[in-house]
C-alpha cells in the first residue's frame, strides 16, 4: 500500500471518529455474517457503530486524535466500537454482547482518550452511567437545601396550627355567646 493511500485511510478514519475519545476495541472476526449482521444492526439502532480497522493505520489515526490504549488491543482482528450516550452505556452494550454470544472478544478500549484493558472495560460497564451520576451529584446538590427548608417550615408550620387552633376556638367562643 503507497503512503498516498495509507495517509487517505488514516484520514478517514480520523473523519469518521471526529473529536470520539470514548471507544472500544473489540474482536467479532469469529462471528457467522447472520449473526454479524444482526449485531450491527441492533447496534446501530442504538446509535453505535462498528468500523472495521487495519490495526496499523487504526493506531496511527487515534495517536493523531490523542487516544491511547493498552499494549495488545490492537493484535489480530480488530473493531473499533464508538457511539451510544456514553462510554459507560457502550461498556454495558458490548459487554452483554460478548456474554451472550461468547466469540466477540472485548480487546481493550480508550476514557477520554486513556487506554483500559479489557478487565478496566468490564468493570466501567458496571458503573453508573452518564445520566445516573448527573442525578446523584444534583440529588447531593439538593439535599442540603432540602433540609435547610424542612428545618425552617416545621417549627413555623407547627407555629402557624397552633395560631389557627387558637382562633378557631375564639371564634367558637364568640358565636356561642351570641347564640
């Protein structure tokens, strides 16, 4: 292959991955093209996409990109994985894949451009994802608010009862007198 054609690869790749830092290395040469096709498919519905890759050129366009991974992810076949709404969301997708079909092999994968081994990929598909922490950090963000009002409506809230309580029964009063 002529370095004009090597170089018009890489920047294909580059395009395709755009500023994506959050992906995945992944073996499915073992797969029949029935059941391939059908993971593309189901896949791309949830808006991940497969690009089959020569490792060299693929190392190549990701070192320009500043994406970084493990030593071994990229020997034999490989797939780079990319998309989804997060890189916790494709951990979790990839990962049921592989368990469910055992040929696909999870190789590695790039967090914000840092390389994971296959075990680091596991183990972030059993985190929270993206939307999951977002309601965490906005429910710590709350809480202290939440309390601050509590503490101040009770004691005024039971002020408030007591005050109506005591009306109440003046004007209860008063009309039975007049009665």
């Amino acid at each position: 292959m002529s370095k004009a054609v090597k170089e018009m690869i890489i920047g294909e790749i580059r395009e395709r991955l755009g500023d994506t830092k959050d992906l995945l290395v992944v073996d499915t040469s073992r797969l029949d093209p029935n059941t391939d096709n059908e993971l593309r498919t189901k896949l791309r519905e949830k808006g991940i996409t497969l690009l089959g890759v020569k490792n060299s050129l693929a190392r190549l366009a990701l070192k320009q990109n500043g994406v970084e991974f493990v030593d071994g992810a990229f020997e034999g076949p490989s797939i780079l994985c990319y998309g989804g709404a997060d890189i916790v969301a494709l951990s979790r997708e990839m990962t049921e894949w592989a368990k469910k079909i055992d040929k696909i092999q999870i190789k590695g994968g790039s967090v914000d451009g840092q390389g994971v081994d296959a075990q680091g990929v596991d183990e972030l598909s059993k985190g929270p994802s993206r939307e999951e922490l977002i309601g965490q950090i906005a429910g710590l963000i709350l809480s202290p608010g939440a309390r601050l009002a509590g503490a101040l409506l009770g004691p005024g809230g039971t002020i408030s009862g007591q005050l109506k309580a005591l009306a109440d029964k003046e004007g209860n009063e008063e009309g039975g007198d007049a009665a």
